[in-house]
C-alpha cells in the first residue's frame, strides 16, 4: 500500500487545491498512511484526511484531522454525496464472505463488503478512487458492480 498503491493513486491529484481522503478502519498499521500521504504533497493543509472505525475504542489511532465513530455500511449518513475524493478500504472488507447468495439483488442487500462498496460510490466524487484491499473484495466487488452477473 505505502511504496505503489499510495503513490499511485496520489500522483494523479497532486495538482488538486484541496482533496479529501477518507481511510475506512484504523489500527497500528494505518497510522502511518495519514503521515505518508501528506508527504506526497508540497501543501500538506491541502489534504483533508479523515478515519472512520466502528469501535470507539480504537479512536486514537485515528486522524489527526478528522476522525468518525460509525459504521462503513452507512458512510452517506456521516458524508455529503460527492464530497470525498479518494476512499481507502485496507483490510476490512472479506470477512464473512464465503455465504452464498442466489440473486444479484440478495447480493446487494446482504454482503457487507458490497454495502460497504456501494455506500463508498456514494460519496465520491466524480472520477474519484475506491481502494479496496482484500482478497476477499474482488469478488464481492464483481457481484456488486457487473450488471450481467450470473450465480451459475
């Protein structure tokens, strides 16, 4: 995350005024990433970087910035449409992911990973990044995003 996917996905927005980065669960090892991606810029008041964690508890380890109590399946509660501009899932979604689900739509409303995906499209900007990291998300992802998705 820190040497390819980090610097990859900033340099394209380096030339932004401002950008705003919400990273989805906190721990020991996210710590760092606030700290790193306000290195990659000159202006490091240009980034907004903001945590969100469901367990309060763990709200020190948070940003320095911005960070919010609250559940990732319903991030359009705490954040404005539109209004985030890179949002970093980094080793949160997968787990619990080996229940199957016959429909597109049960999909959808069951799998927390895609909740998660969808709530996140909900509150980037256009052209904005959704990092997810996990073995678990890709598959989850796909149902979610491919319309022509087939279970069999």
């Amino acid at each position: 995350m820190k040497t390819i996917l980090l610097p990859a996905i900033i340099a394209k927005r380096r030339h932004f005024a401002s950008i705003r980065i919400l990273s989805i669960g906190v721990a020991l090892y996210t710590m760092q990433y606030e700290y790193d991606i306000k290195s990659m810029f000159t202006k490091k008041d240009a980034v907004e970087y903001i945590t969100l964690e469901i367990d309060p508890k763990l709200s020190l380890l948070g940003s320095t910035d911005r960070h919010v109590i609250g559940d990732a399946t319903k991030l359009s509660e705490y954040f404005k449409p539109n209004s985030i501009d890179v949002v970093l899932i980094n080793g949160v979604l997968g787990w619990g992911g080996d229940k199957k689900y016959q429909t597109k739509e049960e999909v959808q409303a069951n799998d927390l990973t895609v909740k998660v995906i969808l709530e996140s499209e909900k509150i980037l900007k256009e052209n904005g990044i959704n990092v997810s990291v996990n073995d678990m998300v890709i598959r989850a992802a796909a149902l979610a995003l491919k319309p022509s998705w087939n279970p069999h």
